[in-house]
C-alpha cells in the first residue's frame, strides 16, 4: 500500500460520461512526483501538437503531490493544467485552499479530463466514486453562488468545490477556476477550460485521511514547524500583514508595478499598504491546516464600493494590479474589483494588465471614448477599472475584444498599441518589475507558462546574508539584484530548482524553503517519513528538473523556440526615476544570461533539451517528440 | 555596558539610513530592540540573519555580531 497517495489517477471522459481508474505504480508516482510534473506527463502523452485549446480535444488535469494532504502547514496546494487558450502554451496554476486535500481524502491523486459535456454539468467526487451531475441549476452562478447551490444540491456543506464563474462559461481567456471563493487557480486562463468543456465545477468530498509510513515522525516535524513559523520573521511579517506587507518594500525599493510597468514608484502606494488595509480588514483566513494563516477577508458597508468577508481579500499581486499599475490609490476600489473578479472567475493580474494597457492606450489617443461607446478609460480612474471588469466578463463592446487577453486584442486593435501590449508568450505580468529582480527576469523569460512569479526566487532576499537561505543547495554567492552577471545565472538555474520543489510538491512557498519555516534538510526528511521512500533533496531536485524540462518540450512541440524566450520591452529601458533610475535590463547581456542557462541546463542552442539531458532525466520516451 | 553590533540593510531598508555600520545597543539587547532603535517597523523586515543564519525578533544578540536585515519583497 502507498503511503501519503492513493496511487490512483481518475480519467473522466465528458463526452460519453465515463470514467475510470489508472494506477501507474510506485515508479511512475517517484518519477513525477506531483503537481505540474503529472500534468506534463499527461498533456505530453495525450495531446496532438497544434490542439485548440477550447477545443474538446484540450486535457485538463487536477493534480495534487504525493505528499498533499499530509498535516504540514502548506502541504495543500494543487495544479491546474491544460494548454492554455491564454498563450497556446503549456497552461497552469496552482492553488491553496481545501481543494487539494480534499481531492486526496476522496481517493485520486489527480483527474485527467477530457472531451466535452453536450449540456453543462458538474463533477461529484466522494470517496471513490465519480457522478456526473446536470449543472442546468448552477450554469449562470457566480462563483459564491454556484458554490452554495451544489453544496445544497449534493445535500453536504464539507464538500469542496473548484468552479468557474460567468467568465469561464464565457470562454474569456484569462478566466480562472475559483475555489470556496477564496482561493484560486488564477494564471493562463484555466476557466475557460473548464467552460469550453461544459464542465461548471469539480466538488470533492474525502472522509478519509492519507496515511504516513511514519507518522510520529510526521508530527514532529509539523510541530516545530508550526512552533518556528511563530518566531521565523518572514511568517511573522504573512501572519500580522498577509501580503499587502510587500506593498511597502517594493515601493521603497523603486519595483512597484506603475502604470503599466512604466514607473516603479507609486504616488499613492501608502494608500494602498498594509496599514491602510487595516481600514476594510475583517479577519485571517487560512489554507488546509496552515498555521501561518496569510488569508485576508474584507468587509466593508460602503454604497459605491462594499466589500464581502465571504468573497476574498486582495492580494498584493491584486492591490499592485487594480493599484499602482493602473494609478489608482484607491484601496476600496481595489477590494471591489477583487470581489468581482472573484465573483465572475477572472483572474486579477490579467485584468489588471488588461486595464493598464487601454489606459495607456487612451493616454496616447491611440483608443479614444469613440471605442467605448464613451467611457473614457485613464489612469488613476478605479471606476473606469470597475467598468471594465464587467465589460470584460459579458464580452460587451470592447470588453469582447479585450475578452481574448492584451496580446491578441493589441494585434486587433491595432493603431500602434502592440508598444502598449506587455506579455510574454502571451501571458501577462504578475506584478514585479524585472529591473530590480533580474534573476526573477531570467524567470519570467524562461518559465514555459510565460511570466510566472512563483516558479523562481526573487533575488533580493538573497543579498549579502541572505544567501545562506540557499546555501544547501550549494549557492554560497551574494546575489546583487541589479546584475545580470554570470552569478545571477547561477543563483537563477539553482535557485528556480530549489524554488521549484514547492510546485512540485504542491507545497505553498510561504510555509516553506527557501526564504519561509521550512528547511531543507526538514522538508526532505518529511517526504521521506510521508512517503516512506529513502529520498533525497538530489531525488526531488532532479524531479523538479524533469518537470521544467517536460513543459518545455511541450512548447517546442507547440512551436515555440528561444525567441519567445525574452522579456518585455519596457525593461530594456531605463527605469524613469525613483531609487533605480536610469536601471534597465542591457539586452545583450540579458540574451547572454539565458543563453549560458541554455548551456548549463543541457539544451542546445535553439533552446532544446539534449538527447543526453533526456537520457539523465528518464525522459528519451519524449526524444520524438523533439522537434528537429 | 553595551555592545556592539555590525548591521547591513539592503533595499529600501537603506533610504534615510545606511547600508552598512556598527551600532551601540545595551547589553542584552535584542533583535527586536535594534529594529526599535533604527525605527524599522515591523512590517518593513522580511528577512534576519544573524551571523549568516536565519535569526528571530527574539534572539539576543553578542558582541560582534552581524546582522542582516532585508525587507518583504518577494512575490504572492
Ligand atoms: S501561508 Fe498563507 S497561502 Fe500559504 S498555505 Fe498558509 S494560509 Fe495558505
């Protein structure tokens, strides 16, 4: 018997309404791990290359780890994958919450679905078994709505349920999948998945709990876990802030988000700090059994703009998106338009950057109130943001257009605004600028999702110092966050394996290593005890690299190649004021950086993994599929 | 009697202050007194490290140590 998985994978077909149950064995479960690496695995087996992605031919998985849902704080993300109809690349996001352990507890590690429902329905998942139930009651809902009615329907309040909101059902490409309204699988527009599926939601119930090969031992780490994350300054800083903690520093740092990734300074950004968040906070929230409790809740009894304890608090990524990128210093506003995204299932950090592309758009006359029936859209007007929002989720007017994410609406618009169109490989930027994180740069460059926040360490805690954090994984170099010299590359290729356990294990970065209460020496023998495999920080790091190495054969295969492999224009100019003026990221070195990392990594000079590489990593079964 | 200590700050930590200098604190002192004492708030520490370890707001600190103080500027 396994221990800290099932060893069963659920395969749904919605066309026929079927379903049934791989195990693949102990092997295939240590080859891969968890999370994104069991989506590759899957997309990479059953996809054809050139596959619409809101077609029923698109796979969708929902992956835990081997280790989700063992009693850790952090241990209870989940991913979401599918090619991503945002970027027609490698999709996924991961998510916290309750879903993750709760998918476990009902017996599948992950659900690999497929096909397409003829009428709009949803998955019923308890204990093993699997009904496909009529969502003609919950299609329409919101996604606090939809979560209330198919717990009254399914006749259980514990069930846990992953739901899209209007925005999916209306295949808007960066629509995201929502869990208990709190939580959310936000990037690469896994929402409109799901809705070009039928599929509204997956509701899970478990009523049993996973098993440790040692689960003394087990309890021990969890206890001096929990016990450090009360005294560990980064968890002290989440658990009295949450994240709006960050909004502070970065300010001060000269990297907050502003107006477009144009400035790194904002005005207003003490309007928009944790201390003004005091003002509408109501309570924490938290994930599965974490004890660093980050979760915000707002409330607030306000005619224009009222906030919902129920609906979700903003993250940074949200305050800097509906903040600081669009000039507004408008804190309710920003509560506002969290909640409706939350509500209709979009994901913030791309309406954000939806939002601060029309209003520099506007800005330059390149769209004018002409375009929108005569809504003038500038920076630093939150209604304009609010107005957007629901032009967006009913595919009204320009909001239609807008609808397909900043890339493909630029190229439709037109009239120059492709200067104002700032993604890569379509996807739009979570919010930090790569001038003052030029290790985080090679990160958004590289990641296979496009720019991906979470997938790599942010260079500045690992100043001076601070580099001790990484010294386990043989990093002993002080990072400078400024350089893109032959170090940060280093720091980057270990680093972003390092960082990588975390999605890899379906474990939050803000409970773990690098920078969080969790050591590596702690974590691996934690694994070791769940699983009870004699593993090793080489075992899993090695994982984490098939991983990585497996979506990007994915976009090879998908077409694209080591031009996609850049960042913006904007921070190959220099930063215009602030702490970091005149910073910008030198194009050639930058080209140089990744080039060495194409090296380093194994993969030739067009950005391919080496047969030798595939060999190392268990992977020559994907040696065809290498395009040549 | 005092100590004395050798403190870098990084970031935005170093506006209006320093990047790096020995400072005085009584003896016994501890981490969280010297955040006091350069008038850092609590929500602008992301990361310490004393003597090249992960320290706590709580720790004492001994003559000659080095403390690093970064701020919370990671991603979430
Ligand atoms: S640290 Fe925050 S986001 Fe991470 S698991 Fe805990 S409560 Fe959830």
């Amino acid at each position: 018997m396994p221990f800290g998985y099932n060893g069963k994978i659920l395969h749904i077909d919605l066309t026929q309404q079927k379903w049934h149950v791989e195990e693949p064995g102990e092997k295939w479960y240590r080859t891969y791990m968890g999370g994104s690496a069991f989506a590759s695995y899957y997309l990479l087996k059953m996809l054809t290359p050139g596959t619409d992605p809101l077609s029923p031919e698109n796979v969708l998985v929902f992956a835990c780890s081997v280790v989700t849902g063992a009693p850790i704080s952090g241990w209870n993300r989940y991913t979401v994958a599918a090619k991503s109809p945002l970027t027609h690349a490698f999709g996924e996001s991961e998510a916290g919450g309750f879903f993750g352990p709760e998918l476990k507890f009902a017996g599948f590690d992950a659900i690999v679905i497929q096909g397409r429902a003829a009428q709009p329905i949803y998955l019923f998942i308890k204990d093993g078994n699997v009904q496909f139930r009529d969502a003609k009651d919950v299609w329409g809902l919101d996604n606090f709505k939809a979560l209330l009615r198919i717990q009254e329907e399914v006749g259980d309040k514990r069930v846990r349920v992953a739901s899209i909101g209007p925005a999916g059902e209306r295949l808007v490409r960066f629509a995201n999948v929502s869990n208990d309204v709190e939580h959310f699988n936000g990037r690469t527009g896994m929402g409109a998945v799901l809705g070009s599926k039928n599929l509204k939601a997956v509701a899970v119930r478990g009523t049993k709990r996973m098993e440790s090969a040692e689960p003394e031992k087990v309890k021990d780490i969890a206890r001096w876990h929990n016990a450090r994350i009360k005294t560990h300054p980064p968890n002290v800083g989440l658990t009295n802030f949450g994240t709006p903690g960050l909004v502070k520093g970065l300010n001060a740092t000269g990297i907050l988000p502003t107006r477009n990734f144009r400035e790194g300074v904002f005005e207003g950004a003490d309007k928009l700090n944790a201390d003004a968040y005091a003002s509408i906070l109501h309570s924490s929230g938290t994930c599965w059994t974490c004890a660093v409790k980050c979760k915000r809740r707002v409330a607030l009894d306000d005619e224009k703009y009222p906030l919902n304890p129920k609906w979700g608090g903003p993250e940074y990524e949200t305050i800097a998106a509906f903040g600081s990128m669009i000039g507004n210093d408008n804190l309710l506003a920003v509560g506002r338009g969290n909640q409706l995204c939350n509500l209709y299932g979009l994901d913030t950090v791309s309406m954000g950057n939806v939002t601060a592309f029309v209003m520099e758009c506007f800005e330059n006359g390149i769209l004018t109130d002409k375009d929108t029936g005569g809504r003038k859209i500038n920076f630093g007007d939150p209604d304009a943001m609010l107005w957007l929002i629901e032009e967006v989720v009913q595919r009204r007017g320009i909001g239609d257009i807008l609808a397909e994410g900043v890339k493909t609406a630029s190229e439709r618009i037109g009239r120059g605004s492709e200067q104002f169109a700032f993604t890569i490989k379509g996807n739009d930027l979570p919010l930090h600028d790569g001038r003052g994180k030029t290790g985080m740069a090679l990160g958004y460059a590289l990641s296979a999702t496009g720019a991906d926040h979470i997938e790599t360490p942010h260079d500045v805690a690992f100043q001076g110092d601070g580099v001790a954090k990484l010294h386990a994984v043989g990093l002993l170099d002080p990072v400078e966050p400024l350089e893109t010299d032959m170090a940060k590359v280093r720091f980057f290729a270990l680093g972003q394996k390092a960082w990588g356990i975390n999605n890899l294990l379906s474990i939050c970065n803000f409970t773990s290593v690098a920078i969080h209460a969790m050591t590596f020496h702690n974590l691996v023998e934690a694994v070791r005890a769940v699983t009870g495999w004699d593993t090793s920080l080489y075992e899993i790091m090695l994982a984490v690299e098939r991983s990585m190495v497996m979506s990007r054969i994915f976009n090879l295969r998908e077409g694209f190649g080591p031009e996609d492999d850049k960042v913006i224009r904007r921070w190959h100019e220099p930063m215009p004021g602030g702490p970091i003026k005149g910073k910008k990221l030198d194009e050639q070195e930058f080209r140089r950086a990744i080039e060495v990392f194409y090296e380093l990594s194994g993969w030739d000079r067009r950005g391919r993994p080496t047969f030798g590489k595939l060999v190392e990593l268990n992977l020559e079964w994907l040696q065809p599929e290498m395009p040549q | 009697m005092t100590i004395r200590v050798r403190v870098s700050l990084y970031s935005g930590l170093r506006t209006d202050r320093f990047a790096e200098a020995e400072v005085e604190l009584p003896e016994g002192a501890t981490v969280n007194d010297l955040r006091e004492k350069l008038d850092l708030p609590l929500q602008d520490i992301g990361i310490v490290m004393v003597n090249a370890r992960s320290g706590t707001f709580q720790q004492r600190l001994q003559p000659g140590d080095r403390i690093t103080l970064i701020p919370p500027i990671g991603g979430g």
